[in-house]
C-alpha cells in the first residue's frame, strides 16, 4: 500500500468533534444514493449491514430496451419498472425462506415459449389458486415457495390485475424473457390508478424492503434521446447503452413518446447545432418528486453511484428541481463514486469528463454552490485497458473544488465491481469528517484507581512510553488522587494533569467536564482498584473507526484465567465472598441484559472509551438534565440514546491484599441501583 493511500486513509479516519443535531437522532445516519439497477448492488448490500443507516435509493425508470420496452409500449405512459425490480429483489432479506422466494420469484424470466395458451393458464391461476389449474414451466415451484401466505395473496392480486388489463386490451404482448417481476409491478401499476410512484411504494412495502425505494421524477412517461458528439442521434434508451461508436454523447433529452417518424425525417441532413436546437425544442422536463426531495433534504449523505451514466445516473441529475433541493442541504458530503470500467456509453470518457457532464446536466459546470464534494476514484483503473482513467486529476488533488479520493475500491476477487466495505468506510469516514471541519484526533485520558499507587505509576511509565504521536495530534493524562511528578519534561503532543474528584464514581465528573470543556475526538475513563494496559486503547479506537460503535468498554472477564483471578486477589481470604461475586458477575450481566436489552460479559468494567461525533445530543443533554449516579446507569442512558455499545478484551490484573472487598461491594450496589433508576 502506498504512503499516500495510507495518509488518505488515515485523514479519512478523522472524525468530527460534534454532529449536527439532526444527524444525531438516535445514531441514525441518512443516506440518499443514486443508483441505476446493479451498478451499485454491492455498496448497497453493505449499507443495508450498518444497522444505524437509513437508505434512501433514488432511482429513474427510462428502461425501454426487450421485454420492458415491449411493456411499456403494451401499457402506454407506464414508465419502465427494470430498475426497481432489480433494486427490490437487492433489498430483500433473504436469510429467510419467503424473502428468498420471492426473489426467485420476481427475477424469474418467462421463456420463449411463453405465449398467449401458457398466458391464460396463468391467469386461472392466479384468479384462483385454489383451483388445481396447470401452470408451466417453473411457474409451480415459484408459487409452492412463496406459500399460502398474505404476501403470495398480494402478487397474486397484481397479477390478476394485469390479466384483466391483458384480456381487455387489443394489443399483443410477447412475453418472451419477460421478467414475472416486472408484470407484478404492471399489475401494481395498474391497480395504483397508474400513478408508478405509488405502486413502488406499495411493492417495496409488501416486500419487506429493508431501504425506501424512490422514483426521482414525479412520475412523467418518457423516452431518452441522445445526441452524440459525431452528430448520430440515439433514439432510445436501449441504444444508449448498448454498443456504439467511439464518439462521445454530447446530450440526452426527455421525449414524451420518443421521436416521431416526421421528427426522425426532420432530423435527417441537419447540422449538429440544428439537430441540437430541434430536440431541445421538442423534449419535455421531468421535476423532482415529492418523495426524492425530503429524501435529500434529509440525508447526511448523498451518493452519486455508479452505473450506466447516460440512462441510469444523468438523466436524474438534469430533474427540475434537483440541484436545488441538493444544495438545501448544506450540511450533507455529495460524493461521485467513480464507474471502475467503461461501459458502452462512456467508452471514450475518463473521470474529469463524467465530472464534467454530471455537473453540465446539474446546472453548475463550475461546481461552484458545491454540488460535489468528494470524488472516489478506484486507483486499479489505471492499470487496466478498459478501465476509467483518472483525465486531468492528480495525486491527492482536488477537481473543480471537490476532493479526489483515490483509493482501492474495486472487489479484491472481482476487479469489475466495487468493494461496498471499502466504498461505505469511505462515505462514512467523509460523513464523520464533515460536521466540523475544527476537529481534533486527540485523546483525553482520566485515571481513578483506588490506594493503588503502584499500579497508577506503572501505567504513567506506560503512558510516556507509547508512541501516541504516531495516531493522535495530542494525548492527556489526568490522574486522579494523585500529584503529578515534578521536573516531568514531556514533548509537545502529550499532556499530564492532577486534579482531585471525589465519589465512587469520579469517572462521571470526568466525562462530563469532557463533554462541556474539552475539544478533544476520545475520552478513555479507567477506574477501578486494579491495574490496566493503555495500550489496549488503541484496538478500542480502531474498533470505533471500522464500525458504528460510539462507545467501547473493555472487558475484563473474556479470559477465564484473568477473570478467575481477579476474583481470587479480591475475595481470595473468603470462600463467602469469593462464591458471591463469582455468581454475582453472571448474576449482573443478566440483569443489564434485561434493562438494557444488550449482553455485556463484562457491564461492571472500569474501562471506557467514548467517541465525541457518536454520541447523540439526546445523551449529552439527558446528563446535563440529571447527573447519573453510576457507570452502568451511563451505559443504560446510551442504549436509550441509540449508541451502539462494542466490547473487546483488555489486560487486567489486581493485587492480593490491596483490594477492597467492601469498596467493590458498594460501587456494585450503586451501579445496580442506577440500573434501575
């Protein structure tokens, strides 16, 4: 790996020191992301495993090529459900029976054969599935999976009601490759008074789709026309994907019924400025949908995915409406992931140019209200013929004021897809970064140890002696009870303070001087009356860094060995006591399963790592409001808050005779007390 890869990541890592308030509802994290049909299923697929994100897929319905272009000719004004039958099938949670029955279902393609005499077989079926009437193909076993339950009733219905549209119409329909999928989202259609966006809605939810899926536009039926830089006008939106010459697109424009035959001929022998001129002339706009705009508006992110750009991505980006309800949110990153290889539609085109023409089609070339503010570039590209090179973009530079974030993108086995894990880190590394550009990647540290002053100098010793410069701008060492030792020269980045805070549980004081005074990312509290390892607060910061975890406690009792003997030192001179506190521990780690609806090996722990940009304004407040009375009533307030709590292992050790049974003992009782309260 690179030493700039390296640095990016490491940059990209920074967090804020405090999220915006409307971020921070419950730990959710928004993100609205444009995307085509598969282009982007793999960062998709990883979103949908960061339990506090909410996806928003904002998608268009242009598809006009085989069996959906035949469907939507055969349903006039319906716009093309390809897209979303695809997205939805990538939204469904198949670790159960029916959800993966019914993505056989919808991705199942009717064959060839498929005609009007295997049409009416499934129409008695579906009118009557009790009637034992014969279907072809595959048909019965894809039915048999979905069951007798609500849901077959539902496609069932829509079915049905595309039937009764098929009998009544005089038209033909060939079914041949039709996706069953997409005469369920007919039948939706149909049923929803053709109004598409309310029969997506209405699919993604019977469906079970774990994100919102949301047509961009309002509705409006069109084609897509293209006009490339050679002059050649595609007049369809399957031509525009598919193979083509090396000449460029120049434009795409929003027909309402395609060209017409007289529109075709009127084009023929004209200059490209005039072929320009009369289908800019002709084409009709499509605005922005209800549904799309407070998906914007509400997104801490927005993510301008990967995909077929011409028919998949562009066209969303020139929506009436779009830019403006993309630039109402201020506070949201706007990143462009970067197509790894070139398709058909943009074989001649490198980074800056689809830059450049999403940014043309968004009404701002110059990207001066910032409609991007990052770009992710896959470093691989480079390296490969048909990959998309990087044009007029340098090493760790920025393009049209927005930051080019290279990286390793793509998928380590398959090179022609993305890596979603190494795509979402990144989106939400940037997420983090942008609430507060002030912030500081520096820890506080605040140590309470009970009469133990030799495990407090041991730890201080440990203290100077690890290389913190390597990860943090700067590092404090509080210690509590204890005075900090004179003629102590120390560099720069490191700080030691001693201050005298008094109670059972002076860690709470620490924290929330932490939060009112300090500008710093971590605050790692350790108290207790044994001796930890600061060293361990390295794989805790990590753990925060590469997951949705806002606070880390470190365990004591994931070793047996370690957790038997702290016991013995603690209670060893008594059998009572010692048989107490071993039930007690299993005893308490119930009971906060419980309250707290959350299992922690070790709820009693002395050692606690908070990340400041993931903790909600609703905790911060709710200890301003009410001090709490103990470290486990601290951990109770963040299950209530949302934050997601993680634990990893930490070195731990007490010593026989230096222990305070009774201490131990009260402290326990207070942190029950507080469990409850």
């Amino acid at each position: 790996m690179s030493a700039t890869v390296v640095r990016e990541k490491l940059e990209l890592s920074r967090v804020s020191l405090r999220a915006e308030p409307h971020q921070q509802q419950k730990g959710v994290t928004r993100v609205a992301l444009f995307c085509g049909g598969r282009g982007s299923s793999t960062i998709i697929r990883e979103l949908l495993r960061w339990p506090q994100v909410e996806l928003s897929l904002l998608v268009n319905a242009y598809d006009d090529g085989l069996s959906t272009g035949a469907l939507r000719r055969f349903i006039p004004d319906m716009l093309g459900p390809s897209d979303f039958r695809k997205n939805l099938s990538t939204l469904l949670d198949l670790h159960s029976n029916e959800q993966y029955a019914l993505q056989q279902f919808l991705e199942y393609r009717l064959p060839d054969d498929f005609g009007e005499a295997e049409a009416g077989k499934l129409a008695s079926y579906v009118r009557d599935p009790s009637s034992g009437s014969p279907l072809p193909g595959k048909l019965p076993e894809l039915f048999a999976g979905l069951g007798n339950t609500p849901l077959a009733d539902r496609l069932n219905s829509y079915l049905l009601r595309f039937f009764e549209y098929y009998g009544q119409s005089a038209g033909k329909l060939e079914f041949k490759d039709c996706s069953l999928g997409n005469l369920v989202f007919a039948g939706a259609y149909l049923e929803s008074n053709c109004n598409f966006n309310a029969s997506v809605r209405s699919l993604a939810g019977i469906c079970g789709a774990q994100a919102e899926l949301v047509n961009v536009t309002n509705g409006e039926s069109r084609t897509l026309v293209a006009l490339k830089e050679d002059g050649e006008v595609l007049d369809c939106e399957s031509k525009i994907v598919g193979p083509q010459s090396h000449s460029p697109i120049h434009a795409i424009y929003f027909m309402p019924q395609g060209l017409t035959a007289s529109q075709s001929a009127e084009l023929e022998g004209q200059s490209f400025d005039e072929k320009r001129r009369l289908l800019s002339s002709w084409e009709k706009p499509v605005t922005l949908s209800a549904d799309a705009t407070a998906a914007l508006k509400a997104a801490d992110v927005i993510v301008f995915g990967p995909g077929t750009q011409f028919s998949s991505l562009l066209p969303s980006y020139r929506t009436v409406g779009f830019a403006d309800a993309v630039r109402a949110n201020r506070r949201a990153p706007r990143v462009f992931v970067s197509n790894l290889d070139a398709d058909h539609d943009i074989q001649s085109l490198t980074l800056t140019d689809l830059i450049d023409k999403s940014l043309e089609l968004m009404g701002d070339p110059k990207n001066e209200t910032g409609l991007l503010t990052h770009i992710l570039y896959n470093v691989a590209s480079e390296e490969r013929d048909e990959g998309v090179k990087p044009g007029r973009v340098a090493l760790d530079d920025t393009y049209l004021n927005a930051r080019v974030v290279r990286g390793d993108f793509q998928n380590p086995v398959k090179s022609t897809v993305h890596s979603g894990y190494s795509v979402v880190k990144h989106l939400l590394s940037i997420r983090d970064a942008q609430y507060d550009r002030r912030q500081k990647e520096s820890l506080d540290i605040y140590i309470d140890l009970l009469d133990r002053s030799r495990s407090t100098e041991t730890m201080l010793q440990e203290f100077l002696e690890l290389p913190w410069q390597q990860t943090f701008r700067g590092v404090k060492l509080v210690l509590n009870h204890m005075d900090r030792p004179k003629n102590l020269k120390l560099p720069q980045h490191m700080q030691v303070e001693a201050i005298e805070n008094s109670g059972l549980f002076s860690e709470i004081d620490a924290l929330l001087n932490w939060l009112r005074h300090s500008d710093t990312q971590y605050l790692l509290t350790v108290a207790g009356d044994g001796e930890y390892r600061l060293r361990d607060a390295w794989l805790a910061i990590e753990t925060l860094k590469a997951s949705v975890f806002g606070v880390v406690h470190g365990s004591r009792t994931q070793s047996r060995v370690q957790f038997q003997s702290s016991l013995k030192s603690a209670y060893g001179e008594s059998k009572t006591l010692f048989g107490l506190s071993w039930i007690g521990g299993y005893v308490f780690s119930l009971l906060v399963g419980l309250v707290c609806r959350s299992i922690f090996s070790d709820p009693l722990t002395g050692f606690r790592l908070y990340q400041r940009s993931r903790l909600p304004k609703e905790f911060v407040d709710s200890l301003e409001l009410q001090r709490p009375r103990s470290a486990v009533e601290i951990t109770r307030r963040l299950i209530d808050a949302g934050v997601e709590i993680a634990e990893v292992p930490v070195s731990y050790r007490t010593f026989a005779g230096f222990t305070k049974p009774k201490w131990r003992l009260g402290r326990a009782m207070k942190n029950l007390t507080g469990l409850f309260g």
